[in-house]
C-alpha cells in the first residue's frame, strides 16, 4: 500500500487478482488491514460502511465500483452509476467521478467497456495523487510564507496548524489535501506541529490523521473538538487548514461538521483559515452552500456510542447516552465563503469569491 515515501496509497488497482484493494478505515488505528473488493455491492458497502471515505477517495472508489459491476453486466451502466450516487450524498466527488465515467463509456461499445471503466478509474486515482501532490507544493508556499512573517514578528520558529477531520493520504488517491502541504513541509524541513481535532463522532482525527502524522513523523496533538477556539485564544494557533466535501461556485465550503465552528473562531482570532481542495470537489452548478447543499444525516448510534479498543485490546462499542436518546447526526457543516482566507487547489491558491471561482474555472 506504501508504493514509496511520497506515494502512500490506500487503494489500489491488482492487476493479477483482478481485484480493487482497500485499506478498510474502520479497523484504523488498531490494525493495518487491507480488504479486497470485487463487487458493485462491495464496493458501495465500502462506501457507505465508512472502509473508505473522504471526499476525492469516494469518488475514486466509485469509478473502480462502475468497472466491477461492469465487468458482471456490461449493458449496466446508468443503473450502475445511479446506485452508487445513492452511497454518500454530500461530497460532489461521488457525481463528478460518475459523470466523467458514464459520459466517456457511453460511445463505447459494451464488449469494451468495462475494461475502459477500468482504465478511466486508475487514470482517476492518478490525476488526483498528482493534484494532491500539486496542492501540496502551492500550500508549502503558504506555509513557509506564513512561518517567515511569524518569525519576522518574533514568535517562535515552530508554525502550529489545527486540522479538522482526515484529509490526509487516507481520504484520496494520495497525499490528502489538507495534510499535503503539512507533510511538504515536513519533508523541507519546516518546524510544523499539527493541532488534530478528534472529529467526532467518527472520530477520524483521533483514528486517522494522528495515525498518519505519527507514520510519517509529524509532530502533532490530538485535542477535543471544543478545544480550537481556546487555543486560538491564547495564541497557540497560525493557520487552520481544513480539507472540502463540496465547495460552491461562490467559495462556500462544505466539510466535517464542526469545521464552521472552527473558521469562526479563526475569524475572531484574525488567524487564516484555509482549504485545500482538488478542483473535482467544486460544485459549479450551485452558488449557496447552506441552503443548497446536501448534508448526510447518518446513525444515531454513532453519537450516542464510542468505539475503541480496551487494554485487553479487544474491540468495544460502549453506550455513552441514555438508551432512548434522541438523537441527531448531521455530518458536514458549511463554512460560508466570507470566513475563508484562501482554497488551496491544484491549480494554485483562489480567493474563496465567485470572481476566484472562475478564475479556477478558466484553468480546467
Ligand atoms: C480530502 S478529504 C476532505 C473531506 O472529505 C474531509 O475533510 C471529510 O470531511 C471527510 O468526511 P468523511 O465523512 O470521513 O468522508
């Protein structure tokens, strides 16, 4: 799964097995297991079931979904494409990898197309490890930028960064996007140190990012989800620097809830908040994130219980609320564009403005 330094991958293409691989998420940080997925009904339970997430990989996941239950049916493919826009609705990924899909297979004749659903799925997973890498030269940028204007201010020489959710190598084809500037910058040799918001309540900072940093040898400390705007308080914040499920042609942004709360708290605190997003997580269609966007309502059960492992290291899920709770999951929020600083893409750093929007437009 780690093809080298630069290039850790958690899914991939067996050509010989003729089968997608994964790395399934939910056993993460406890075991390093890798699941093989050779269905369209694997590939949407890994879906929904959360083995895979995070924007980008979804829609990778997707694709490779269209090629399995083509190579089964391969007259399927706008049924196909319809069961899988029904996994997850809030990341725009999901419809844009589907959208590329069933508008290149459609001229080709079915005897060929599943294998061309292959191809175009791994030329997929490519061109996102190449944009998340390109993201992650134009953030390092910033950062260093950041780091020498603190430094000039006499503050100290480490530049501390707070992250919300995964939007690490684990939630895309590579790299991630928020965490790609921070692990650029760690290989420069820039003192970075990561503040991880748990995430709850699927908890994918405390599982996934301090996971990843620690792999990679990131200096980083997990904290409460409350805990940013204390920190930002006091001081002990630079740069927030969050990932996107969706972002609207008016640099609206869409991602974990709570991440709003977060770019309020920056905003009180005059400390940048920015996103890193590939430009296949804009929505161009839609102008008004927090009327339009859709956001995932999921179980109850995740609010209302934790799962771990104990000392014993045996796998638990603990009530934590009373049985007949009510209960409500929302899982993503919209940072509204005028509390954004900055979109890092592929393409180079926006203003999050319907004039920056187009700009990015103008380069695809
Ligand atoms: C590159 S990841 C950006 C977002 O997808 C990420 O921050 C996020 O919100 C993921 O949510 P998830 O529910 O884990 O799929």
């Amino acid at each position: 799964m780690s093809t080298s330094r630069d290039q850790k991958r958690t899914l991939w293409y067996d050509d010989s097995a003729q089968q997608l691989r994964i790395i399934d998420q939910t056993q993460l940080p406890h075991q390093l297991q890798v699941v093989a997925i050779e269905t369209l009904e694997q590939a949407c339970d890994a879906i929904v079931n959360m083995q895979v997430r995070g924007a980008p990989l979804i829609g990778i996941t997707a694709a490779f979904g269209v090629h399995l239950a083509l190579r089964r049916d391969a007259g399927a493919l706008a049924q196909t494409c319809e069961t899988l826009a029904k996994t997850r609705p809030t990341a725009i990924n999901l419809q844009w990898a589907l959208s590329r899909l069933s508008e290149g297979l459609v001229s080709v004749p079915q005897a060929q197309r599943a294998e061309a659903a292959l191809e175009m799925a791994k030329t997929m997973l490519e061109e996102d490890a190449a944009a998340c890498s390109a993201i992650g030269d134009f953030g390092l940028e910033l950062l260093s930028a950041l780091l020498t204007e603190k430094q000039a201010l006499g503050g100290d020489s480490v530049l501390n960064i707070l992250t919300h959710c995964n939007a690490g190598w684990l939630a895309t084809g590579g790299w991630g996007t928020a965490l790609a500037p921070i692990y650029k910058a760690h290989q420069a040799g820039l003192p970075v140190h990561v503040w991880v918001d748990e995430t709850r309540p699927r908890n994918q900072g405390a599982s996934l990012t301090a996971w990843e940093l620690a792999q990679s040898g990131v200096p980083h400390t997990l904290v409460v989800d409350n805990a940013g705007g204390h920190l930002m308080q006091h001081g002990m914040v630079d740069v927030c620097l969050v990932g996107s499920d969706r972002t609207t042609a008016s640099g609206d942004v869409c991602n974990k809830i709570g991440t709003y709360l977060k770019a309020l708290a920056a905003y009180d605190n005059a400390v940048p908040f920015y996103v890193a997003l590939p430009t296949s997580t804009i929505d161009f269609e839609l102008e008004e994130g927090v009327r339009d966007i859709p956001i995932e309502e999921r179980a109850g059960d995740e609010v209302t219980h934790v799962s771990g492992i104990d000392e014993a290291g045996v796998k638990r899920k603990v009530a934590i609320a009373p049985a007949a709770t009510r209960v409500s999951n929302f899982g993503f929020d919209v940072t509204p564009a005028r509390l954004v600083s900055g979109l890092i893409t592929e393409k180079g750093v926006f203003p999050a403005t319907g004039q920056g929007l187009q700009d990015i437009r103008a380069r695809l």
